[in-house]
C-alpha cells in the first residue's frame, strides 16, 4: 500500500458523532462524505454516501469551455446536440446513481455555453444576455429532447438556481 495514497477516514453518521481530521475520500470521481438524507418516513438523518467529486465537476467544466461553443456560429442547435450530448449523457449516466443533483451546476455550464453561442450567433441576441436566455428557454420547453439537461428540467435562465452572468 502506498503511504501517501492510503489513510484511514472516519465515516461520521448520526450513529458516531467524534471528530477526525480525515472524514471523506475520493474514489472513482466520487466523494464519499458524510451528508443529510431523508428516510421513507421523512425524517433527517445524516449518512455516509457518494456524490460527484469537486475534482470531477472542475473536469466536467473544463472539457465544456474546452469544446469553446461560443466559436461554433456557423453550427446549428442540432449539430451542438448532436456533438455534445454523448459526452453529457455519459456523465448524467455515471453520476445519476448518488445525489444526480450535484451534476446540476456542471449542466448550468453547459447551458450558459450555449447561452454564449446564441448570442454569438444571433445579432439580435448579441447585447441581450436575457433575451438569448429566454429564447433558448423557449426552445428547450418546445424540444427538451434535444439536449439531456433539458430532458431533466434544467432550463436556460436565471430561475433555476443559475448562476451565471
């Protein structure tokens, strides 16, 4: 076992309540740490699960930025679907299995990216960052099978938690 690698860390629930220094770990682009959960009952309790890492969602949005949409006018909303969307897909499948809502951030990116191409594209759109946002929310409402964060109801716009200017 390698030293540096290899640590004890202490899986906190309501169930052990000391304090450690080590009491998360990242394997396979997951955290593991505890957090709050809900039982079938409605109840708060705290548990020891996964998430996807911070580690991962800096990846996740480096290959967005990587993928520069932004210079893509000559590109069409179906082709950005048709480039993107399998590698999208691929961390929605991975990362849905434990708190799927950590991956929303990174799927905000992605439409923020797509925010920048519609203004770039569109002249009409070039100095309105809240008209392109509409008008790609009213896309992704008439068609949210085209990209997979609209299928799972994470539109374009500020009033789903986005946080971007």
């Amino acid at each position: 076992m390698h030293p540096d690698k290899t640590h004890i860390v202490y899986c906190k629930d309501d169930d052990r309540r000391e304090t450690y220094p080590e009491t998360s770990f990242d394997f396979l682009g997951y955290t593991f740490r505890p957090r709050r959960s809900k039982n079938r009952y409605g109840k708060f309790f705290v548990n020891f699960t996964p998430a996807v890492s911070n580690a991962s969602k800096k990846e996740m949005r480096r290959k967005i930025h990587d993928w520069r949409m932004h210079l893509k006018p000559d590109k069409s909303l179906e082709d950005l679907s048709g480039m993107f969307n399998p590698s999208i897909m691929g961390w929605v499948n991975y990362f849905k299995n434990f708190y799927k809502s950590a991956t929303y951030p990174v799927l905000r990116q992605m439409n923020h990216a797509l925010v920048l191409w519609a203004r770039r594209k569109y002249r009409k759109l070039h100095r309105h960052r809240k008209k392109a946002e509409q008008w790609l929310r009213s896309i992704a409402t008439r068609e949210p099978e085209l990209f997979i964060q609209w299928k799972m109801g994470i539109l374009p716009g500020r009033d789903n938690g986005s946080r971007m200017s």
